[in-house]
C-alpha cells in the first residue's frame, strides 16, 4: 500500500524454508518499488529474507526490529 509519496508499506518477502504458497521472493518486489521511486526498505519484523536480497538490487536496507503487535522502543523511533 502507498501510505502517501514517500512511504510504502508491504507484508515482508520470504525465502527459504517456510514459504508459503502467498508469500513473494524479495525480488517480486524489487520492479514494484522502483515504480514507487523507493530507494530504501526498512525491515520492522522478523528476517525472513537476507538484506542482501534489496541491497544488490540498489536499495538501501535498514533493520530496525521490534516485537510485532508491540510499541517500538524511542530508540528505534529516532532511527526511523
């Protein structure tokens, strides 16, 4: 979903063990984000892929985890 010109938001891909059939490779969405002029992702949840999977495509990758369903710590709200 593009949450407005600067943001998109997205379930996060998955490789590897533990796929499931809806799920998409990182590099189903590598053509999608580019069309949305993204030039970073930040991963908030478990890694189910390798960063390297965006960053050798040219997009930075930032990790910035916190529990899913919970409130981000002011440290990562300063990151981000």
């Amino acid at each position: 979903h593009q949450i407005n010109e600067k943001f998109v938001a997205f379930k996060g891909p998955v490789s590897g063990a533990g796929m499931m059939d809806y799920d998409h490779l990182p590099s189903a969405y590598c053509e999608k984000l580019r069309a949305c002029n993204v030039t970073a992702v930040v991963r908030l949840n478990d890694s189910h892929y390798c960063a390297s999977e965006f960053t050798s495509e040219g997009f930075r990758h930032h990790d910035l985890f916190f529990e899913d369903c919970s409130v981000p710590s002011l440290d990562i709200v300063e990151k981000f």
